[in-house]
C-alpha cells in the first residue's frame, strides 16, 4: 500500500502531516470496513432459513432493510474511496480531518434513523439495531487520527445525534409487528455484531501498532539526532530539526562574518607542561572560548589544536551578526586577558576577522560528519590572523567587516592597504589594540 511521504520541518506540520497519513489510513480502512460488513450480510442471509428469493422479497420490511445496508454500506464505501483520492493527488488539507470524521458519524447516525423509519421502531429499540455496534468502529478509527479534540468531537457527535434520533423517532407509530423485532435477534443481526465487535478489536490492533511505529520511530530519530550533533554544533541543532540533514548537506551560500583564533607561543608552552597539565590548560583555554563565542551568538566551526574558527551567520539581520562578532573578538581579548597564569606567562592571542560570502553545509557521511564554510572569506579571516603576528595589535578586521556592522570606529586603528595572497586588489584592515571587557 502506497504512502504519503513524512517530511521533517517544524513540529506544526509534522502533526499535520501525520494526521493526514493517518486519514490515508483510515480511509483505507472504510473501504475495508465497508466491504467486509457487506460480506458479512450475504453471508448471514445465505446461513439463515431465510431464503434470498421470492420468500424474502414479499417482506417489505426486511427488504427495505436490506437495500438500506447496502445503500449506507456503498455510501461508506464512496466516503473512503473519495478521501483516498484526494490524498494521493495532493488534493486533502489538515482540516478535512473534521469533515471526514463528521461522515463516519453522520454514517452510522442515518443508518440507525433509516432503521427505526423502515421497522417503525421507536427511539427506545435503538439498541436492538446491528448498526449502533459500528459505534466503537469509528472510535477506534478516531483513536488512529492521535488527535483528543477530534475524538471528542466524534463522542459529541454519536452521543448528540443519537440522542437526536431517539427524540424524532418517538413520534413514530407503536411496533405492532413484533416478529420485525424477533428478526433483529436472529442469527444475521446476531453475525453482524459479532462481526463488528472484531472489526473495532482489528482497528484497535492497527491503532496499537500505528502508534508503536510512531513512538519507536520517534525514539530512533531522536537518538539519530543525539549522534549528529557529537559532531555537528550546538547552534545547528535547530536547523536541523528544521529542515533536516539532506538540507544541510546541500548546504548554501550566506553572508558571514569568519573569525581566526590562535594562541602566540603554544609549542613552546606546550613543550614545558607535564601531559595532564597540557591538557587541563588546552582545556581552560577552549572553555573560555567556546563560552565567549556562545554568549555572542557564535559558531564554533572547529578547533585546530591551539588555533579555533568561528563564524556568525547574517539571518535576517546581517549588521547585528557583524555587530557580534567585533564584540566577540573584543570580548576574547578580555577574557584572556583575565586568565590568571599563576606565575607562568600570560597568555596571548591573535584574531583576525572579516565579512563576506561563504558555502555554509554539513560535509561528510553518517560515520562522520562536519559543519564547515568554505570560501574566499574564511582564507582572508585566515591570514588577517596571521597578521596579528607582525605588529602589536592583538585584533584585526576588514573594513567590510565594520561597515557591514556600522561600527564607531573610535579605538580602531587604520593600516596601510594590505595586499593579500589570492586578491588582486589591496585589502583595507583595521586593528583594536585594547582588550575591552563586555
């Protein structure tokens, strides 16, 4: 049986969708439904001493009866069959749910009103009717849908409408021919409810399955998500969720502002330290990092030993993302500024950052994967950097950067044009020399 795609966006159209996969579902199940209960009829006649044939046919009222049962079971059928179409074509919309579920009412409601009119029943014999069995049928379809206000509207809706069909058919004329009431206690009727019974029993089993599938299959796509960000950041968890890891994967190209981060003097710091104390400093060092870029709205794109990248995509406001990243590299300077050393030299860095386009994705397969940018972008945040190694300024940045920003420029210190590797035109930078605590 074909089905629906399942797309992942946002939660409000994963329900929506689900719900119309469910609808798919159940439509299915009226054509089941329906076809089933109609089989069931012949089969019930065939299996009674009542001949279908000419015997039957001088009985008006059970004739009536008959064509009736048909006539709603066809009708159900029609119901099933026109929701199915129009969810295949694309056709269905999430608030057709209501109207659907309305039909599974208004199906058994007619049916037990065409009864109570063919027999002259009153409101009092509803009960004795084979149809008002169909009742847990449609409740158990509308546990399918996972949707506590369209179940209780189906509740409202039976209880309501039966009470609706009791009060009108109290102004029938009294039954006088109580063998139309011994047939409703006959073999046939007495087959169709048994047949009812276990067809809401096998919506229920489908209804249990359904939702093991849903839970099962949320819990794996969950823990799928958990071993995804392992390696993909924080920040990107939400995108994600969003658009799912094909999306990311095809990646795309966004403006951002690139930052480089690197330690002056690792190798030899490094070479001087015991392995445990190494690693508790590379450790306190990456910690103040990560905590700085986090509060600015930074993403850690990867840590290359001593040396970190970090970018701030535009979204929809490209100068508070430029904005952000001068305070964070500003931000930096202070923190390190602040680490105590404990008699050891005090720790220095060099930052280099600049504004541009860049490819932005995920790269890599499900053993492995990476969020990284690449671009023109990144190399020249790269060698701005590297540039900090040549004169006192711990922070330099493009002017693209701070007028993407619209940053006071005062604090800012203007170099000479720099020509840099890869450019054909000279690159106008700026340098911040004081470590401002924010």
């Amino acid at each position: 049986m074909l089905r629906p795609p399942l797309t992942i966006t946002d939660t409000k159209t994963v329900f929506q969708q689900a719900e119309i996969r469910a609808e798919y579902l159940v439509a299915w199940l009226r054509l089941g439904l329906s076809g089933t209960l109609l089989a069931a009829i012949v089969l019930a006649l065939a299996a009674t001493e009542i001949p279908v044939g000419a015997d039957l046919r001088a009985d008006d009222v059970l004739v009536r009866q008959l064509i009736f049962a048909v006539g709603t079971m066809a009708a159900y059928f029609l119901l099933g069959l026109a929701c199915l179409l129009a969810i295949r074509k694309g056709r269905f919309r999430p608030w057709m749910v209501w109207p659907s579920a309305a039909g599974d009412c208004l199906f058994i409601l007619v049916s037990i009103w065409l009864s109570l009119v063919n027999t002259g029943f009153q409101g009092d014999y509803i009960v004795v009717l084979p149809t008002l069995w169909l009742v847990p049928v449609v409740l158990a379809c509308g546990v399918l849908r996972f949707n506590p206000a369209l179940q209780a509207f189906i509740i409202v809706a039976l209880v309501l409408g039966l009470l609706v069909v009791d009060r009108l058919a109290k102004g029938m004329p009294e039954l006088t021919d109580f063998r139309v009431l011994g047939f409703f206690f006959d073999g046939p009727p007495n087959i169709m409810r048994l047949v009812m019974i276990a067809l809401a029993g096998g919506v229920l089993v489908v209804a249990t399955y359904r939702m093991r599938a849903l839970f099962l299959r949320t819990l794996t796509e969950a823990e799928g998500r958990v071993n995804l960000t392992r390696y993909l950041p924080a920040e990107v968890a939400p995108e994600l969720a969003r658009a799912g890891l094909d999306a990311l994967q095809t990646g795309s190209r966004q403006q951002m502002a690139v930052m480089f981060v690197d330690m002056r003097g690792f190798t030899g710091r490094a070479e001087a330290m015991r392995p445990e104390e190494l690693s508790a400093f590379v450790t306190q060092y990456r910690r103040r990092i990560t905590d700085t870029a986090r509060a600015h709205g930074g993403i850690i794109d990867k840590f290359m030993g001593d040396a970190v990248m970090i970018v701030f995509a535009a979204g929809d406001v490209p100068q508070q993302a430029a904005a952000r990243a001068i305070r964070c590299g500003q931000a930096i300077l202070a923190a390190i500024a602040d680490w105590d050393q404990q008699g050891a030299p005090p720790v220095q860095v060099g930052i280099g950052l600049h504004w541009g386009v860049v490819f932005a994705g995920v790269v890599g397969d499900h053993e492995r994967l990476e969020y990284s940018v690449f671009g023109d972008t990144v190399n020249i945040a790269a060698r701005l950097e590297a540039l900090t190694k040549q004169g006192a300024l711990p922070l330099i940045a493009s002017a693209d950067l701070l007028d993407q920003a619209a940053a006071d420029r005062s604090g800012w210190h203007l170099l000479p044009p720099t020509e840099l590797r890869g450019r054909s035109a000279p690159l106008q930078v700026l340098g911040w020399r004081t470590a401002v605590r924010t």
